[in-house]
C-alpha cells in the first residue's frame, strides 16, 4: 500500500509565545509546553491522558474522545419496532440490521409488543424483557423520548433514533429535540441522531488492506461517492451518519476516528457544527496524531446556509469563521464531493513526502503545458531540472523537445525500453517529490505501456506516483485493471482534482511537521489585566473612545498620550504638555463615525487653535444632542500602515479575532482575515499573509517596512482580552491601529468598545 500517515509527534523548536498582558509595554514571554502535549493528549474518556483543565474562560482545553467501540462492533443489538410485516416500512430496515448483526457477529433482540418472533428470532414486548444488558439499541419508532428514559433504566450503552422531526423542522422541532437531549444526558446513553440512517451499518469490504478512510456526514446520501471508492481498491473503516446530533456529533467522531490505528484519513460532509469549540478540539486530537482531515461544510452563500439548516437544524456559522477555524487546524476544505473522495483518498495512502518538487511528464507538449499552468497557479512548485538531468533524459528523448520540466517525451519513447528509464530517471531528481503523468486519452498501446511503466516504476520508490486518466469511458484494462490495480499509483479523473489532492498532500504534512498545538500555552488563569479591564465595562454600554483606550492600556496596547478634559483651559494646558502638534477629539459613550460628525480636528499648532475647536466640537455635540463625557486632546503620531484589530462574536466559535487594513479601506475594500482563538503566533502571521494588501505592511514605493511583529502582539494581546473578558466584551474595534516603521511598535489611535 501507499504506506501510513501516522508518525510520532514534531514539535517548532522555537518555543511558542504566549501574551502577559500586565504593563503598558507589549513583550513577549517564552515557556515550555505544559501537561497535555503529544499526540492523544487530553483526550479523555478512552483516550491516551492528558489534562482536563480548562483555559481562562472556563472552557475545555482538549478533546474528550467518546469510546465508540461498542458502537461500531456491538456484542448485542436490540432493535425496537422490529417488523417482518411485508409492505411496512420498518420491516426492510429490520431485514438490513439483522443481516448486519450476522456479519459483525452481533446478537440482535426485537423488541415489538406485538410480535413473537421477527425474522425467526424470539421478539420481546419490551426493552425491559431483553434476555441481557445490549451494547447498541436501535430505535425505529416514531417518538425516541419514552423508550430512551425506559433504556436508561436497562444499562444500554448507545442508541441510534431514525424518526425526523426535529430541529430541522422548526422552533417546536427544535423544542421536541432539546427535550430528547436533555433526557439522554441525564440517562448516561449516548444517542445518535435523530434524523439520522443506515449507512453506519452498511457493508465494509473485508478484501481491502492499507490505512482506511473514515467517513463522517449529515447527509447520507452524500457520503455515498466516498463509500464507492471501496470498488477502486480504497478501503473504508467506519461511517457516522450524524444527523441532527442531539447528542453524538461530529466532532464525537472525528476525536474517535483520529485515534483509531487503521484510519488514514477522514472525510466528511458538515452541514452545520454543534459546538464550534468541540469542533477545534477534535481537529487539534488529529492534528496532533497527523491524521488528514478533508472536509466538504455546506454554507459559503446565504442559500446554501439556509437550506442546511432546514435539513439538520444545524447552525452553519459564519463561512469566513468556519474557514479560518478549519485552516488553523490543518482541515482540508474542499467543494465538491469528487474532490472529497480523491483528496481523502491520496492523504489516506500516500506517503510522507521525500521533496516538495512536482515534475510533470507527458507525451504531449500541450498536456504538460497546459498541466503545468494549472498547477504553478494552484500553487505547487515545478523545480527546474538541472542540466545534467536534461542531458541524462535527451539520452532517450529529442534534443528539440523540453525537459527542464515538464517533460514532454513526444510519444514513441514510451512505447518500448527507453519508457521506464525516463520515468526512473526523473524519480532520481532529488527536487523532486512527487512525479504527475496526464494522459489525457487511451492511444494504445502507447498508453497501455505508459500506465505499466508508471505502475512497475511506482512500486521501486518512495515517491509519489500520480497519474490523470482523462478517458470519460473508464472502460479501458490500462485503467481498470493496471492503474486501478496499483495500490501504489494514485491515479485521478480530472486536471483539477489531481493538482488539488497533490497540494492537500503536501500541505498536510508540511502543517503536521510543525504543528503546535494553540491549547498548550492557552491561558489558565486571569491576568492582572483583567481585574484592571473589568472595573472598565459597563454592562450594556457602548464605551467611550477614553474608555476604550483605558482598556487596551490594561492588555500593554500602545495608544497615543493623551488627556480627557471638559474646559477650553483645560485642552489648552494638556496640549501644552502633550506638545504641539494635537489632535482633538469628542469623546462619548455612543460615538462612531466622528470625522463624519466633524468632531475630529487633526494638526493644531497653537492655543488659540486648541481654544476654537474646543468650543465648536462641544457646540457641535450640543447641536446634536450628543453624550460627551469630554474631549480628548491628544499625540499627533507619525504616518504608517493603517490597520484594524477586532473582536467579533460568533454563535459557533466564540469571540474571533479580526485583522484587516484600516481607516477608511476597511469599509471600502473589506480586506480581513479571522483568527478564532486560541491561536498563536504562527496563526496570526499567517492570517496577515491572508491580506490582498498586507504588501504595504512589507514597504511599497519606497516606504519603510512596518512593525509587523508588533502587529502581531497586538493581535495576541486582542485575544486574550477576548478570552478573558468573553462575559463583559461582545465587540471591540480598534480602528485605525498605525503599524509603524519597524522597531517602532503599533499605535491604536481609536477603540469602540461594546460591552455585554
């Protein structure tokens, strides 16, 4: 097989940074890992130790992975409202879970007041007269609360619940489910669905060997591409079927599946997330452990978001928050379920990469050409062959054709001797890594000697051997029987899908290699900060600009000198100690857009200057029947970058962070990136890199590049106040925040903070 992606654990050498937030200087504090590290820590029920702690705002710091065991491969199955009666419509779900129970070697109870027997087994009249205490009970009646209170009494350990008509149908659905949830966590069991199906107890392959994949999703028929790659030789291990998730959700399994040996990769279909923060945790269980995880989640437009929700009931989340949450946790996310089951599909089998260097080799000038354009776009790297590599491969091929790479061997050298050696020559290149042949027809019997030569090559290296068989008929023995037959050639359909799988591929493993868990050095306890901070909010209450400023000065978050008063004099004195040139400002408990307003006066230079617009912003205010609770005079700070630094809540994650270009181009050009916490320094870096203008933090047209590290501090600091704060702060803005020339730090020239 394509080997395992399982390895042990590494580490950044550097230490991560973690914020202390209890002067007015932004710094940064190094420390070692805590409890926890490692993969499976913290997993726990039925995973590998760990801790239980949880971080500042009381919520959990690792996954606690479910034993499923019992799920999966039960001893005793009870089914209640088992049927035989031909026409009715539980008779053939019965008929397919008594099959299954053979097959898994499970000993399967009716339970039906009405019948003796179902299918030949005895039938009993109800859970409570089951001959033994049953691993998994399936429940195929039309309300699941009676009989799951009634279970509860029996000891069983997991139910499955079928019946809709739940929260995907409404507020009374979704009354009807938190009933149903409520009463299976006071019963101990845990429930799958409802609104859920079969296809946990579908038919798995035995004939398959080599790392699986295991397939989560809450739509069925969704999954059914990923479930049929079994008939290309990809074997499968598990399938949740999630549904509503009253209980057991998605995250249940992807904790579980990331711990089981034998998976390779998971794949899943997400509608909407119960609980974003299980979600992270479950992601970070298989970053840890390097499982791959690839993910099609519905809800990018407004339709789609809808549309989920009425299948599920589940919340979709904000799109832009969902994908950085999946980013930061090394989730594959992809659009299509074609690219689902091939991206699951090569992260599942192939091999660590040796070198990161795509070479793409044709026997066509136009394919390669055309396959190279398409992959530099997307982001892979074509190194060049050296020259001695050029004149070793121009031993078999025309000097007139290219071979720098791609390769194009112009046809016939593929059709006898010369065709293997080229291929093992470029697997020879040490640049390169993995090794792509299009083909984008059948010409046999080139194509035919082709695809042999790929297979018998693959087979004598540890590197990645993909090929694109671009036939629409699939019928040919180069492809169904050579290539497919090949548990070492990863072989695609499509150009796109191909070159999507590869980067995945390299990706993952380039993420794993350095990953650091962001739930180590998340903060335990409150900073002296936050007994600062706190003192500040005002519940309900949208702070003033002063306010605001006062509660980054209690995170170390640099803001201008600056003095609050209420008389001419007053401004005047404090310009005088702050030194000319001031800026002036109104300050009030519900101002926003104060340039608008015209309460900004920028560059004074005098007394009398301050003295006049003292007088016409408190006229202004006054005319406007605004609340002041003064005027800020303030520093005039040099130019630089102009950026924004906020705190957004969301319904799945929690408080996210967002960072952006400012001023102005924040509401012009909506050029943002979201990090949800906890995330660390490598996150935030990565989120700027995510900017379409974050060059200008780099130096454009002659400019200074810009404190991008203190940018970075004030994004840690931000989150943690987030974090910290989560019960008083709903939203902060700190807009403009000047990045200066590096070396100079950040300056927040103003902050509207609301508080809860």
């Amino acid at each position: 097989m394509l080997g395992s992606t399982h390895g042990t654990l590494t580490t950044h050498s550097r230490p991560a940074r973690v914020v202390a937030c209890d002067g007015t200087t932004p710094r940064a504090v190094h420390g070692t890992a805590g409890p926890g590290t490692g993969p499976g820590a913290g997993t726990g029920v039925g995973g590998r130790g760990g801790t239980d702690d949880p971080d500042v705002s009381g919520r959990p710091l690792a996954a606690a992975v479910p034993d499923l065991d019992r799920f999966f491969r039960p001893e005793s199955v009870a089914v209640v409202g088992a049927s035989d009666s031909e026409g009715r419509p539980h008779t053939g779900i019965t008929r397919r879970l008594v099959d299954w129970a053979e097959r898994v070697g499970a000993r399967l109870h009716p339970v039906n007041p009405g019948r003796a027997t179902v299918f030949g087994l005895p039938c009993h009249a109800s859970v409570s007269d089951l001959p033994e205490q049953v691993d998994l009970a399936v429940l195929l009646v039309a309300d699941p609360l009676p009989v799951v209170e009634e279970l509860a009494v029996s000891g069983v350990k997991f139910a499955v619940a079928f019946a809709s008509g739940f929260a995907e149908t409404g507020a009374d659905g979704a009354a009807a489910q938190e009933r149903l949830a409520a009463a299976v966590a006071r019963s101990g069991i845990r429930l799958l669905g409802p609104n859920t199906n079969l296809n946990a107890f579908e038919t798995f392959r035995e004939d398959l060997d080599g790392p699986a994949i295991a397939l989560i999703t809450q739509s069925g028929h969704q999954g059914r591409p990923v479930f049929a790659l079994q008939e290309l030789g990809i074997r499968l291990s598990h399938w949740a079927p999630t549904g509503n998730e009253a209980d057991l959700e998605t995250a249940d399994f992807l904790s579980y599946f990331a711990s089981r040996p034998e998976v390779g990769a998971i794949a899943a279909y997400v509608e909407g997330l119960k609980d974003g923060r299980s979600f992270l945790l479950a992601a970070d269980h298989a970053a840890r452990n390097k499982v791959p995880v690839v993910a099609v989640k519905v809800g990018r437009t407004e339709t789609g978001a809808r549309t989920a929700a009425s299948h599920t009931g589940k919340l979709t989340g904000a799109d832009e928050v969902v994908d950085a949450a999946m980013r930061q946790f090394g989730v594959v996310r992809v659009d299509g379920l074609d690219e689902l089951q091939d991206t699951a599909a090569l992260l599942a089998r192939a091999r660590p990469p040796v070198a990161e260097g795509v070479a793409v080799y044709s026997i066509s000038g136009g394919t390669g050409a055309h396959f190279a354009d398409l992959a530099t776009a997307a982001g892979l790297r074509l190194p060049t062959l050296g020259e001695k590599k050029q004149r070793e491969l121009h031993q078999w091929i025309p000097d007139y054709l290219g071979v720098a790479n791609p390769i194009d061997n112009g046809g016939h050298p593929v059709g006898d001797w010369r065709g293997r050696k080229i291929i093992d020559a470029i697997l020879a290149d040490p640049s390169v890594g993995v090794l792509i042949c299009p083909i984008t027809g059948p010409f046999p019997p080139m194509s035919d000697k082709l695809a042999q030569d790929l297979v018998d090559a693959a087979e004598q290296t540890d590197k990645l051997v993909c090929v694109v068989w671009g036939s629409p008929v699939g019928t040919e023995d180069a492809y169904r029987k050579t290539l497919l037959g090949s548990s070492r050639v990863a072989t695609f359909r499509t150009f796109a899908n191909c070159i999507t799988a590869v980067r995945a591929h390299l990706e993952h493993h380039r993420f794993t290699a350095s990953y650091r868990s962001p739930f180590e050095d998340a903060p335990r306890t409150p900073s002296p900060s936050a007994r600062k901070a706190q003192a500040l909010l005002r519940p309900g209450e949208q702070l003033s600009e002063y306010a605001g400023k006062q509660l980054l000065r209690a995170y170390g978050i640099r803001v201008p000198r600056e003095q609050l008063v209420t008389s001419a004099a007053g401004a005047v004195r404090a310009a005088a100690q702050i030194g000319y040139p001031v800026v002036m400002k109104a300050s009030g408990p519900r101002l926003a857009h104060k340039s608008e307003l015209g309460l900004v006066k920028i560059g004074l230079t005098s007394a009398s200057q301050v003295r006049d617009a003292y007088r016409e912003l408190t006229d202004i205010a006054r005319y406007d029947d605004l609340q002041l609770d003064g005027v800020l005079v303030c520093q005039m700070v040099e130019p630089g970058v102009e950026m924004v630094v906020g705190v957004t809540p969301d319904p799945l994650f929690g408080p996210t962070v967002t960072v952006g270009l400012g001023g102005v181009l924040v509401e012009v050009l909506r050029d943002t990136a979201v990090a949800v916490p906890p995330f660390g320094e490598d996150q935030a870096r990565a989120a700027l890199g995510r900017l379409r203008g974050g060059a200008l933090l780099e130096g454009v047209r002659g400019a200074a590049p810009a404190d991008t590290d203190a940018l970075v501090e004030v994004m840690l600091r931000v989150q943690r106040m987030a974090l910290e704060l989560a019960d008083g702060l709903a939203e902060l803005d700190i807009n403009p925040l000047v990045v200066l020339p590096r070396g100079q730090g950040a300056v927040a020239l103003d902050a509207l903070a609301v508080c809860h």
